[in-house]
C-alpha cells in the first residue's frame, strides 16, 4: 500500500490532542472567572493549549502527506496506458524544448 499504514494513528493523535487542548481551555474558562484567579495556572494552561495545537499541527502535516500520495495515486490510475507508457518512458524536459 503506498499510503501511509500510520495514517490512522496520525488520526488518533490529531484527535487527541485536539481534545487535550478543548481540555485546557475549558480550565483555563474556570481559572480566569475565579475572582483570585492564579496567573502562574493561567500561563500552564495557555502554554499546553500552544503546545497541544502544535501537536496537532504536526499530525495534520503527516495526514497532508498522506492525501498527496493517495492524490498521486489516482492521478496515475487515471492515465491511459499511452499516457501512462509516455511517462515512464519521455526524458524529461525541464521546461525545455
């Protein structure tokens, strides 16, 4: 299979993550409606939420990744078999003629 077998994994800790920081800002909602609200919390809670997301931001690169390949994929069960033949076989030009 040419897609990524982790695809499914990146997934799960997408959604994890996602959770974690869906987890964080609702203390940290709590922690900033408490009149003596502690500052040093707050800070924690902003920093795992930023920490969270980047989290996440790196598994939906590993599923991007994963969407190209499947793209390229089609793309190629679509050709032809001249088309197909041609570019396994032309050199390539680099834009040149």
């Amino acid at each position: 299979m040419l897609a990524d077998d982790c695809a499914p994994s990146h997934a799960d800790s997408l959604a994890q993550s996602l959770r974690y920081a869906h987890d964080y800002a609702s203390e940290l909602s709590a922690v900033l409606a408490d009149a003596s609200a502690d500052p040093d919390k707050a800070a924690r809670l902003v920093q795992g939420i930023r920490n969270m997301l980047c989290a996440a931001e790196d598994e939906l690169d590993a599923l991007d990744d994963t969407q190209q390949v499947i793209d390229a994929v089609a793309a190629i069960q679509e050709l032809s078999d001249a088309d197909l033949f041609r570019a396994i076989t032309d050199t390539p030009t680099s834009g040149n003629p």
